[in-house]
C-alpha cells in the first residue's frame, strides 16, 4: 500500500512540475519630470524682548497685519497657522521673552512668489524656515509614470527573453513596488536681513520634480 501512495506522490509532482508556465520576472521602472508650478511657503513672525505683555501686543500686530494681507491675496484655505511658542532665554542669562508663530502657505502661482514675499516682509514676516515645490496634476503625472513603468518591465523581459532565442507572452502577475512623488525641495532658514535685494524680478530656481514609478511583472516565457 506504501508503494503505491509513494508512486501516486511521484506521478502528481511530475504533472504538477509540467504545468507551471515557465516566466521571466522583472522590475520596470518609470519617471517622469514635471515643472512646479505651485509651492509652498513656510514663514514666521518672531520678535524678543524683556517685557513680555509688550512683546506679545507687539507680535499680535505684526501677525494680525500679514493676515490681513494675505487674505487679499490668497484663499483662506491657502495659508494657516502651523504653531506659536513662547519662551523665556535662560540659557544667556539676559531674561528675555521670545514669541514665535509660524504660518504655511500654499502659493498656486509661481510667478506672484517675489511680490507676495516682498509685501508679507514689509508687513512683519522676518523668517522663511523652509519652502517646496510641488505641480497641480499630481495623479495625471503620476499615471504616466506608471505606464512608463510598465513599458519598461515588457522591454526587459523581451531583451532577456530574446538573448535567448525565446519570446514573452502575456503579463501573469503585475505588482506596484514603489510610486513616489519628489516634490520636497528644502530650501535653509533665511531672515528678511539675509535675503537682501538681488535687483531681479525672479529669485526662486524652481528646477523640475521627478515622478517615479516601480512596478514587478512577471512574463510567460514561450519558446
């Protein structure tokens, strides 16, 4: 009885082994390159002082001021209140009060950079901790990228498969390894001291964004 279970065994291996669709499995990978055309803006009101009540009116004017314009300039759901602190500096020994608040804002035209950060400096910005690009057609950008990818695992697989005087068929498995959006473009903390005058009507490089896609495909691998 023992012999014949052990033949069956062997017998639906076999059968199993011929079935399997011999494949050639690959990464393909997609970018696509973008121009911004939009960023965003981190910036901060900061003011210190000894008297702390004085410094905190002070302050409030200051934000109250560049609320008010950038409520002219912008939708209200395009900039927003990120934090606000206030502490004392011990660590020099001068008893002084510091107040900080910072405010983000989303800036859906390029081109009003300089003129929207020239105004919000006169108004009282005197920090810029950061800005990054970003594009409007996130998806759409996105979608290309994939189909890139895509085109790129079937040219692979057919480059392997031809070098040895095979063919591919049908995609018999397709998985999303990585889809990334390269948007984040730091820029370093600068003051409204630091920035200074250039002269130009244009002082933001805003380069290109790059769109990834990875995507794992596995291919028949025909004779």
């Amino acid at each position: 009885m023992k012999h014949y279970f052990v033949l069956f065994s062997l017998i639906s291996t076999m059968a199993i082994a011929q079935n399997q669709t011999p494949t050639v499995e690959v990464i393909g990978e997609g970018i696509v390159y973008a121009t911004p055309d939009m960023v965003n803006i981190s910036i901060s009101i900061e003011k210190e002082g000894l008297d702390l009540k004085n410094l905190r009116q002070k302050n409030g004017e200051a934000v109250a001021q560049v609320l008010q314009l950038l409520s002219k300039e912008l939708p209200m759901e395009n900039f927003q209140t990120s934090y606000v602190s206030l502490y004392k500096d011990d660590y020099n020994k001068l008893n002084k009060y510091r107040v900080v608040q910072n405010i983000n804002i989303k800036l859906e035209d390029i081109s009003k950079y300089d003129n929207l950060m020239n105004a919000i400096f006169d108004a009282g910005v005197n920090r810029i901790d950061g800005i990054s690009f970003g594009v409007k057609n996130k998806e759409k950008l996105l979608q290309e990228a994939r189909v890139a990818a895509i085109d790129d695992a079937r040219k692979k697989a057919l480059l392997y498969a031809v070098s040895l005087d095979q063919n591919i068929g049908k995609a018999i498995k397709i998985r999303e390894v990585n889809s990334h959006f390269n948007d984040i473009q730091p820029v370093e903390r600068m003051s409204k001291m630091s920035l200074g005058s250039t002269g130009s009507d244009n002082t933001l490089a805003v380069g290109k964004i790059a769109i990834e896609a990875q995507v794992n495909v596995a291919f028949e691998l025909l004779k």
